[in-house]
C-alpha cells in the first residue's frame, strides 16, 4: 500500500502521460514550392505540342519541295527529245530517271495532299502508329530510288557532255539535278518520320 505522504507518489501522479507526437503540417513555403512544379509540367507540354507542330509543318514543307522537284525533273525528261541520238528514251539510265520521277511525284503528291488535309481539318485519315511506319519507310524507299536513278545516269551525261554539250545533255542534267534535290527533300523527310515514329508508344 503506498504512502500518501510519499513525495514520489505525488510526483508519479503530477507528471503527464507520454503523449505520441502529432503530425505537423508542412510549412507555408513548401506548399508554395509545389506551384512551379506545376507551371513546369504545363509549360512541358506546351512546348511539346508547339515541336510536334513545328514538325508536321516541316514535315509538308519537305514534302512539298519533294514533289515540285520530282515533277521538275519529270517534265525535263520527258521533254527532251530533239531527234536522233538525242531522244531520252534511247538510253536505260534516262528512261529509269524518268520512271522514278514519276514514281516519286505520285507518292509525294499523295503524302502532300493528305498531310495539308490534316492540318486543314485536324484529323488523321489513318492510325497514328500506322502513319509513322508508312511515312518512315515510304521516305528512305523513295530517297533511296532517288539518289540511285540520278547516280546511274550521272556517268552517261558526263561522257556525253565531254563529246558535245548541248541542249540534250543539258536538259538530262538539269533532271538530274532536280532528283538530286528531290532526295535531299526526302532525306530529311525521312529524319523527321524517324523521330516521330521513336516517340510513338507501344504500350
């Protein structure tokens, strides 16, 4: 039994219970730490949307230039006859640079079109995924065809232009050149359709 007059005692019952500490809230400055976080997160998509736009523009801008210098190069062929040896569909390097120009009109003509109708309209005409496939390969098949079609008569119009340069051998070069062109257009292209297609998601 304990004793009343026991100075401990009074002391045991005096002293408080232990108490469990209760959580604090964080202070004002940390709360307002967390708004630029958000600015941030917003700003990202911002610029994320403002560079896929930049890149579509780019994307018909290149197009663009692809099929004004695949139907230059066309037309010049196509046009150059001038009798006797100097008719283009007398030589295979010629008839296969005319062959891959209107290849690539059509092909570039079409992406042109569909790419313009997008922007106009704000709607893809196929799934996005599928899109990216057919625009990175559809480029570099075509970049490819291209820069091979203009590297295969490069040597013919320089052993013609040794002989004689005229009219003929002008007009191939100058298709030459515009294909040339043509594949840097689709080279780029093909740049721009490999970025979006390695940004596309799989999940």
């Amino acid at each position: 039994m304990s004793n009343p007059n026991d100075p401990t005692s009074k002391d045991a019952a005096e002293s408080p219970a232990p108490t469990t500490p209760t959580p604090t809230a964080p202070p004002a400055g940390d709360v307002e730490s967390q708004t630029p976080g958000t600015g941030f997160g917003v700003s990202a998509i911002v610029r994320r949307w403002r560079r896929e736009d930049l890149l579509k523009r780019g994307s018909v801008a290149l197009r663009g230039f692809g099929l004004l210098f695949s139907l230059l190069a066309f037309i010049i062929m196509a046009s150059n006859k001038h009798g006797d040896w100097k008719d283009f569909d007398k030589y295979e390097e010629y008839r296969y640079v005319l062959a891959i120009a209107i290849l690539s009109t059509l092909y570039t003509g079409g992406q042109f079109m569909r790419q313009v109708h997008e922007l106009s309209t704000g709607k893809e005409t196929f799934p996005r995924r599928n899109l990216a496939l057919i625009d990175f390969y559809g480029d570099q098949i075509m970049a490819y065809l291209l820069i091979s079609a203009a590297s295969s008569a490069v040597p013919l119009t320089n052993r013609m232009r040794e002989g004689a340069d005229n009219i003929f051998t002008d007009s191939s070069a100058s298709a030459i050149s515009m294909e040339f062109l043509a594949f840097l257009a689709l080279a780029c292209s093909a740049l721009i359709s490999g970025y979006k297609l390695s940004n596309q998601s799989y999940i």
